[in-house]
C-alpha cells in the first residue's frame, strides 16, 4: 500500500488574516505576508494574556 497525500490547502484563518501565511526559509528565518505589528496587533484584541489577567495595576485599553 502506498502512502496517502496530503491535499495542500489554505489554512482556515480569521477573517480578519485572510492571506496570512508563514515559511521558514532555509537558513531558519521565518518570513510571513503580514507585517508583524498587525499580527502583534490582532493578537492584543483576541487574545487574553494569562500571565497579566489578575494584575492590579494594568488598566484596559
């Protein structure tokens, strides 16, 4: 029996990625077609940080 093939797709993003994707070229750098700061940027609005949750001090933006 021979080995099944993987179909290659697109990942399933959020809308708001629509075209994101990442490579690693061949001296290890990863390269993605989003800059960097609207990744940093969507993951801030998304993604609740555990590690600052419980603090005091920091205040909601």
């Amino acid at each position: 029996m021979s080995k099944k093939k993987k179909k290659e797709s697109d990942p399933k993003v959020h809308e708001e990625l629509k075209g994101f994707k990442m490579e690693i070229n061949s001296f290890g750098e990863i390269s993605s077609t989003l800059p960097i700061d609207k990744i940093n940027e969507f993951l801030n609005k998304n993604v609740e940080d555990k590690k600052l949750k419980d603090r005091d001090d920091l205040q909601d933006s």
